[in-house]
C-alpha cells in the first residue's frame, strides 16, 4: 500500500501533466504559424505599397540576400538586383513620389513549414486612363517562395504571372 501511495502521484503527474506541456507545446507552434502567416501577409501588402510609392530601395529589401525576381521586366537577384531591375524599368524615382498606377493585391494563399514558406495572390495594375479614370490594365497571380532570414520572412523567389494582358492579347496559359 505504501507503494501504491508513492507512486500512484507521480502516475497521476504522467497521465496529466505531460498532455497539459504538450498542448501547450502545440499552443506554441500554432501561435508561432499565425505570427508567421501575418508577417507574410505584410510582405505581399507591402510589396505593393512600395512599388507604388517609387520606394525602390524598400521595395528590393523585401528580397532574401539570394532572393529572386521574375516577370515581364526580366529577372533580378537579391536586393541590389531587384533594385537594378526595377530602376532600370521604372526609372529611379524619390521615395514617396505617387504615381498614376498602383496594384491590387488579393487571395493570399500562405503556407508555412518552419523557415520556409510557399504563397499564391493575384494581382491587378491599375492605371490611370486616357479619361483620367482607373483601368485596370493588366491582371495575374503571384507564385512565392519565402524564408525566414535574419528573422524577418524574406522573398527567396517572385514569379509574376501574367493572367489577363492589356488590349487584344490572349495569355499563352489560356491557349493551352
């Protein structure tokens, strides 16, 4: 019996205190996936917000060391190269200088596995018409690669895709 006393708490203590630490192990890494997915979701916003403000310089820090650039304009690689590329396309404007043009970015789709991260958004640019009203004049999705560097979520990889093309213009994916 004297036995069964000194251990029978010690049992108790397995049976339910190592569920109550795992749970909250779980608790932990779920916390730690959303604060991810968030921090993610603000890189895609940002992303926008930057290009839109001719803020090259925070625009291309959004870029891993090796990150990667690719659409229309042609490929850049990490922040020096994506601020080369988008320079050289958009002319080297001040920060904060508001143009006529700006994107809408919806239908985040993020997953997260550990330092890594996949995402898919569309994507539309508008710009101003020759009626001074909004167009939209192209519209497509993004393909991303993400990672965790320096912890901050960084682009390892931007593929721009383009959906919906200006004027009389059929995608090459809607041929197929």
């Amino acid at each position: 019996m004297k036995m069964v006393r000194t251990f029978a708490p010690i049992l108790l203590a397995a049976v339910f205190l190592v569920p109550v630490a795992q749970s909250q192990a779980t608790l932990a890494a779920r916390v730690q996936r959303l604060e991810d997915i968030e921090e993610i979701r603000n890189v895609l916003i940002n992303y926008g917000r930057y290009l839109d403000a001719h803020d090259l310089v925070s625009y291309s820090n959004l870029f891993a060391s090796d990150g990667e650039w690719i659409g229309g304009f042609g490929t850049g690689k990490g922040p020096s190269g994506v601020l080369a590329l988008m320079q050289k396309n958009l002319g080297a404007s001040p920060p904060n200088t508001l143009g006529s043009t700006y994107h809408l970015l919806t239908n985040f789709v993020i997953d997260v596995n550990g330092d890594a991260a996949t995402a898919w958004s569309r994507w539309n640019f508008v710009v101003t018409g020759s009626d001074n009203n909004p167009k939209i004049l192209y519209g497509g999705h993004y393909d991303d690669t993400l990672v965790r560097e320096n912890d901050r979520w960084k682009f390892k990889k931007r593929v721009a895709v383009n959906d919906i093309l200006s004027g009389n213009v059929v995608p090459a994916a809607a041929l197929k």
